[in-house]
C-alpha cells in the first residue's frame, strides 16, 4: 500500500502549514510507514494516510508524486 507522510523537515521548529511537506512510501502497513521514515530521516511526522483508489490515483497525477525508497525495505 502506498502512504502519505506529511512531515516537517526540522524536529526544533513549530510546525507550520507553510513548512510542511510530503513524501510517499510504500509499505504493508502504517506502523512500517512511520518506522521507515523515523528510521532514515530526521524529519517531524504529523500525519500518515493510506493512500488507495481515486485519491491515489489523484496524488499519482500530481507532478510532485515521487515514491521514496530507503533502503530498509
């Protein structure tokens, strides 16, 4: 399953709208999602959301969509 991490690029700053970014992962579950981002990056997760159907279909053909690989997968 694909999933939608939102994200802060900085563990010291508030979050703020403005800086919050988005990276997508694949993985089996959400709990693999956060531990493959909380792994390899030093990021600030807010959110994770499944992404499957019309919705990643949608993300899909936004021009930002990259998957991100790391390579604990």
């Amino acid at each position: 399953m694909i999933f939608k991490v939102l994200y802060q690029p900085d563990k010291k700053q508030s979050p703020r709208r403005e800086t919050t970014h988005a990276l997508y992962v694949e993985a089996d579950t959400e709990v693999e999602a956060h531990a493959l981002v909380e792994n390899n990056t030093d990021y600030e997760i807010e959110f994770i959301e499944p992404l499957q159907g019309k919705h990643l279909e949608y993300e899909q053909a936004n021009a930002d969509y990259k998957l991100t690989e790391f390579n604990d997968k």
